[in-house]
C-alpha cells in the first residue's frame, strides 16, 4: 500500500480540547512494500501518527491519502472496506482477558469473514491450522488454547503479532510492539515481520523505542520531536549527532537496551491487546 502525507496533522484522542495538535503538520511518502521505522523520545507524536495512518484518527489538518484515496472523503462503507486492508497493533494490545489465544489470533482473519462466520468462529474456531502457524511462527504454538490472562506481557504481544500473519492487510503499522520482549526475542520476532512483510508486498510501519534495533533492521529512519519531522534518512545516514539532536533531554531514552532477564517475568500491564481496524 502507498502513502502520501500532505500537511498532516493530528490531535491525541486523549488531548484536551485547545491543546496544540500531536502531530504536527508532516509531509512523508511511503512506497508500496516500503518498510521504515519512527523514533523519537516519549511525547514525540509517534502514536498518534500510526493511529492517524490507520484511519483510526481523523486529521486535524492536511491531507491523508492511502493508495490514491482520501479515507476521510470515502462513504461509510468504502471507509470501513479500507480499514479490512488495515492492521494496526497497539503496544498493549486489548486481548480479552478470558478469550482463548486461538480465537484472539483469528481475530485477526475478521476482515475476509462473513458476520456469521465471525460469530461462528468465536464459538468453534475455524482454521487451527492457520492459528497454530501463526503462533509457531512467534514460538508461541504450545499456548494456542490457553486463555490470555494467563500470559505474560511479551506473549501477550507476540499474539497480538501473530494476528498480522492471518490479517488480509496490505499496511502493518506496529506501535512499540516490543517494549515487554527480550532483546533476543525481541530482534528475532521483527527480523521475522520484515521479512515476511516483504515476502507479501506489505507496507510496515512501526515506531520503535530500541534505537539500535531501528538502525538495524530497518533500511529507513524517520525521526519525530515534539509533533515534527527531524529527519527522514537511510538508516545509514543517521549518525550518532543526529541522535543526540533528537533525544536532547530524553539522553535516557537513548541508552543502550539493558535486556531483561526472563520475559515471561515482565508485568502484563493492562491486558496487552491488538487492534484490528475495520
């Protein structure tokens, strides 16, 4: 899928009313297949431009166009068949807490099913099969009937990846998808995203607070402050200067990844859920 940023700005759904938009006017294009990565210190604008990409957020300002179509000047239904080409995870996604890890996986098929193949499928589950790669693929295939809330935080978020693999998308867009995993974990799951996005022909976006992680699995850095573009650059090109720009006064944020000792140990704040936009 391509995409064309024209002026765009955006507001935080939870900013209060008067506040200065989150996202300040952006110019950006995105090729189809293209994958890139957003960094930026915490309040940079990074959510809020996944959210605005997804058609989840309306723009404030500017113009949003996803392969040569306004989705906000779409009819109801046009808008909502462009959102079934959409996937969008959340850092924490919202996995029902005593849904089974099958049914939370082929949620992520909804888009191609039919109301009453999605009601059926929420009482007998329809392709274990697919489900059971998808999770095999994030080495999670030992929990495919176990219920959510007995996961921890990072499995958490491998399932809500998992969904991506059944989702009839065209535009990933992940939003700190790996802030509760190991960094061993962590790099395996994204080098396997990128590359099964680029087997598809999909688009990935996804922001990201391990810098070094960035740099190195994504040929394309794009670098938010405050709502504004810094820089738009080959990972190549990003040079330790450029960093220390962007994270001035965020120096923390910076810092080498320290990894965590057992991911299975990490806090599962709020049910970490995905969210597939329809």
């Amino acid at each position: 899928m391509k995409l064309e940023l024209q002026g765009l700005a955006a507001r935080h759904p939870a900013a209060a009313a008067g506040r200065a938009p989150a996202l300040a006017p952006l110019n950006l294009s995105v090729s189809a297949g293209e994958a890139l990565a957003v960094i930026g210190p915490s309040g940079a604008g990074k959510t809020t431009l996944l959210h605005a990409l997804a058609c989840a957020l309306p723009p404030s300002a500017g113009r949003l166009q996803l392969d040569d179509a306004e989705p906000w000047a779409l009819p109801r239904r046009e808008l909502q068949r462009l959102r079934g080409r959409l996937f969008l995870a959340p850092q924490t996604p919202p996995l029902p807490p005593r849904q089974r890890v099958v049914t939370a996986v082929l949620a992520g098929a909804l888009p191609r099913m039919s109301l009453l193949q999605s009601l059926r499928s929420l009482i007998y589950p329809q392709d274990l099969a697919a489900a059971h790669a998808a999770l095999q693929s994030f080495d999670l295939a030992d929990k495919l009937f176990e219920r959510v809330d007995r996961l921890s935080g990072g499995e958490r978020q491998r399932v809500a990846l998992a969904r991506a693999l059944l989702a009839p998308a065209q535009l990933w867009l992940l939003d700190e998808p790996l802030s509760a995993l190991d960094p061993n974990r962590a790099s395996q799951a994204l080098a396997f995203l990128r590359a099964e996005a680029g087997r598809r022909g999909v688009t990935l976006i996804a922001s990201l607070h391990q810098v070094e992680l960035a740099l190195a699995q994504f040929p394309r850095i794009v670098g938010l402050r405050e709502g504004r573009l810094q820089f738009d650059l080959p990972a190549a090109q990003v040079s330790p200067g450029l960093l220390a720009k962007l994270y001035a006064q965020h120096e923390d944020e910076l810092q080498a990844w320290a990894p965590a000792d057992h991911e299975e140990d990490l806090p599962a704040t709020a049910p970490a859920v995905l969210m597939q936009c329809r």
